[in-house]
C-alpha cells in the first residue's frame, strides 16, 4: 500500500480522535485520495507522492493509522 500527503485549504479544518487537520499541518495516509475522501470528504487541497515543502507547514506532518481510526 502507497502512502501519500494530504494538504488542507484555508477554511479546511477536520478533528478527528482529538486530532486536529488544517492548512498548518500535512496528513500522511495510505491509498492516497480514496482515503482522503473517506476521511476529509472534498475538504482538502492538494496531495502530493513526496514529502511537501515543510516550510509551509509548521504543525509538521500527522501520520493516520486507519487501523486505529476505523477500530
């Protein structure tokens, strides 16, 4: 399974178990957009098969466990 980096927009803000997800911070997920959507619907930006530029994201990067979201 592919990991990828999910990016938010501006007014994209998701918690989810307690765990915030905004423009400040990358989502690093298996199977790439089909998870995203599962978890953020269409509220997210931009995914990417490399780590981003970091600069723009000062949270750094959240890794989700699926495992541990759909438990």
């Amino acid at each position: 399974m592919k990991s990828t980096y999910i990016t938010f927009g501006q007014e994209h803000k998701h918690i989810i178990q307690g765990i915030t997800f905004d423009r400040n911070c990358v989502a690093l997920i298996d199977n790439g957009r089909e998870t995203a959507f599962l978890l953020f619907g269409d509220k997210w930006a931009f995914e990417y098969k490399d780590k981003p530029d970091m600069n723009f994201f000062p949270r750094g990067i959240i890794e989700i466990k699926l495992e541990i979201i759909y438990a």
